[in-house]
C-alpha cells in the first residue's frame, strides 16, 4: 500500500516539537558538565549561561515555526470537523495535536533553561 | 497510657500531627534551609486546598447546581485557562522560587567552619576544618554551632549517598567523584537526626547519625577536645581492652590517636566513647552495645565490611567494650 506523503511528513511534524526540545535538554546538560568539568575558571558558570540561552533561542524559534504549521493545517480545512473519520479529519486533527506539542515543548524548552537564569555556580 | 480517640478524624488527626515533630522532622524546623522548605511546603499545601475546593466546587456546580449544557465558550475559557495556562504559571512561579532558594543554600565558605562528609557503606567520615587550617577526623556524628553558617562539603566513597537532616535542611546527593555542598545555619540548640536519603545497599536504612546544635561557647571547647589524642587506658580492664585492640588487629583499620592503631579504612576511634550513638546512629553507647556490635557486627549490620569477632570471649568482648566507652 502507497502511503500519502502528506500524511507522512505529519506524522513527523508531530514529532518536531518534542524532538528539539530533547536536543535542547541535551544540549544544555552536556555543556554545562562539560563547562563544570573542563573550562570553568573559579567554578562560574558563566560561559556555559550564554551557550544555554542561546540554545534557548533557538529551539523556541524553531518550536514557533513547527506551531505556525501545525496552526496552519489546522485551519486550512475549517469546513471539516476533526473527529470524523476522514482524509481532511485528520489532517486538521494532526495539525492541532502538533500545535498542542509544540506548546509543550516551548515550556519545556524553558523550564529547562530556568536554572541556567538562576544558578551561577558549577557548585 | 491508654489512649482514647473520639472519632475516625481525631486518629487521623493523631496520625497527621504525630509526624510533625520530633528529632528527624522537615517541619519542626531548626536550621535556615528547613525554615524555607517548610515556608514552601506550607505555602503549596494552602495553594493545593484552594485548588481543590475550586475543583470540586466547579464539579458540584457543574453536575449539581446548574446540570445543564453550558456555552461552548465557556468551556473552552475554562479548559485553556484552567487547564493550559494556570497550571504553567503556578509551576513556573513554583519552579523559580525553588531554584531562587538554591544558591543561597550552596553558598560556599568565607573562612568560616568547613565540615567535609564523606559517605561510606553504611557510615560517614566526618572532618572539620577550622579558620586556621586545623583539621580533625571524626565519625558518625554531627556537632554545629548554633547561628552559624557551616559550610558542608560531601563526597562518597563508594556508591551514591545522600544526606540529609531533615530539621536543619534540604537533602543532597553524595556522588562518588563529586564535591557537593550544603550551608548548614542551626538556629535553636538541639538533638536531631540525619540519615541517608538515597538506597545505597543492604543496609541503607541503619545508615543515619545523631546532630547536636550547641551554644558556639560549647562548640568551640567540644571541638578543641576533639583535637586531642586518646586518653590512656586508666584501670586494669580497660589496659586489657586496649591490648586486646592492638592484638586482634583493630588498628588495621581504626585509628586511635596517641597509639599505633592508625587504620584509615573504618572510623576513626579515637573518641568515641564521647559520641551519641554507635554503628552509624543505630545503637546506644554503652560497654554492653560495644560487645554486641564487636561480636555480632554483621547480624547489627548486614553486609558491612568489619568482621564479626564472635569467636572472642565474653569477658575479653567487655573488656573491648570498656576501652572504647573510656574513649570520651
């Protein structure tokens, strides 16, 4: 069976969100380890603060694009309902549960990030 | 005593408040960080009984008072508002006050008192380090000086610990490899409880120790006898305790300051006739549980790496007992 590549690529959307936002943890986890461990001088976390609000900034503008899709499959089909089994259903339905993960993770993503804007010390 | 309780809410009236003191309680508060972790307990405890009657007044409306059907946008209001948007700022609000409290609870030391822990299965190696550089090692107790920030730095040995005294603050990891630290303010004099927070092995719950909040006058004169060797042994049972602790090789692994029993794999000895507790907060200090422990240490304490010396006689087992309790 030929799937729709439409329905593909949603299914993969519907993933983004969550997906940068694990990056950004891990990426903000690994550099503050790394920066504690090998760089920091006089145990400031300073450097490792600028990397973390810069992943910050870039997972919530990449988790803002995901969300202006998801809105905008969501919206394109306004004559269909979405809890009905069809094509156009779930398409609108995907395109809302992807705007609801993209919200998620946008908090996540800053809850994340908060202790760096709080904690200056590796210790 | 005989107790009696008038209700099914009075028992758990007793139930509730029973756990609200005594020596190992997060909210009989004796120390700076309790003080802010119960502010926050009590704080989120009145925020989560607003919540719920709010929840279950909703409910009660919604089924009992008005069962009809209610307008679309109200429930959308309802369900962004109470179920997206207040819960992320309660939380956020939530979350930044509890990082806020972190770095004051970590604060490092200004040449103030250095106490370092270090945790091992199933007991704790204790050292103070004074303004002028002296050290002495210690085990199995805490002594604090009461309205003074003590810098607590803890290390593990072996596997992940953590420590905890629950009157005087926060818990904390003890990672093997790492140095965390804790700030310790005691703000009443006191006896209190620590224990180990974090499974650590069989006997993970016989791993606690005793701390007591002194006046800084009785801090500063306990600690300078802390300082010094061990008194001689001083009666005829007490000098065969002593041989015998040379000759079953005790040394090997205690110290006793002032002999050559100068072992740094188990506790330092040298007075522990002095502290609270024995075996790690578990038993009282008296001759009769030093002869317990000595001949059935791995029944007091499964798994711990001392040997058991059962094979030793009663009389020789008490005159070890009486040795180590003239360690004051």
């Amino acid at each position: 069976m030929v799937k729709s590549p439409r329905l593909r690529d949603s299914l993969w959307m519907l993933i983004a969100a969550p997906t940068i936002w694990s990056l950004h943890f891990l990426f903000s986890y690994v550099t503050a380890a790394v920066w504690c461990a090998k760089l920091a001088e006089g145990a400031s976390l300073g450097g490792a603060r600028t990397a973390v609000a810069m992943y910050s900034a870039a997972a919530i503008a990449a988790i803002g694009a995901v969300a202006h899709y998801g809105w905008r499959r969501h919206c394109q089909e306004t004559r269909h309902p979405h809890d009905v089994p069809t094509s156009h259903g779930r398409q609108r339905f995907l395109g809302f549960a992807i705007l609801l993960l993209a919200g998620l993770s946008a908090v996540a993503v800053v809850y994340g990030a908060l202790p760096a804007a709080f904690i200056a010390s590796c210790h | 005593m005989a107790l009696r309780i008038a209700s099914p809410t009075g028992a758990v009236l007793v139930v509730l408040v029973a756990a609200c003191d005594g020596p190992q309680s997060a909210l009989d508060v004796a120390g700076d960080g309790a003080t802010r972790i119960a502010d926050l307990f009590w704080g989120m405890a009145a925020g989560a009984a607003v919540i719920w009657i709010g929840v279950v007044g909703l409910a009660v409306y919604a089924t009992r008072v008005r069962p009809g059907e209610h307008s679309g946008r109200t429930a959308k209001l309802l369900l962004i508002g109470g179920g997206v948007v207040f819960p992320t700022i309660v939380l956020t609000g939530l979350l930044s006050y509890g990082l806020l409290l972190i770095p004051e609870l970590r604060e490092p030391s200004d040449g103030r008192l250095i106490v370092s822990v270090t945790g091992e299965q199933w007991w704790w190696r204790v050292r103070y380090e004074t303004a002028d550089g002296r050290t002495v090692e210690l085990a199995n107790e805490l002594r604090l000086p009461v309205g003074e920030a003590v810098e607590v730095r803890l290390e593990s040995r072996d596997v992940i610990h953590a420590f905890w005294v629950p009157s005087l603050a926060g818990k904390i990891d003890m990672v093997p490899g790492r140095v965390t630290r804790l700030s310790l303010k005691p703000t009443r004099t006191g006896e209190f409880r620590g224990a180990c927070a974090e499974y650590c092995g069989e006997s993970h719950a016989l791993m606690a120790f005793p701390v007591a909040v002194m006046e800084p006058a009785a801090f500063a004169a306990w600690l300078e006898d802390q300082h010094a060797l061990a008194a001689p042994p001083s009666t005829p049972e007490t000098e065969r305790g002593a041989r015998l602790f040379m000759a079953m090789g005790c040394g090997s692994c205690h110290a006793v300051r002032g002999t050559a029993a100068a072992g740094t794999i188990g506790p330092d000895l040298t007075h522990i006739g002095g502290r609270a507790s024995l075996g790690a907060g578990i038993l009282v200090n008296d001759v009769d549980a030093f002869a317990r422990w000595i001949a059935e240490t791995d029944h007091v304490k499964p798994g711990v790496r001392m040997p058991a010396f059962g094979m030793l006689a009663e009389s020789d087992l008490r005159a070890l007992g009486q040795y180590l309790e003239s360690l004051q």
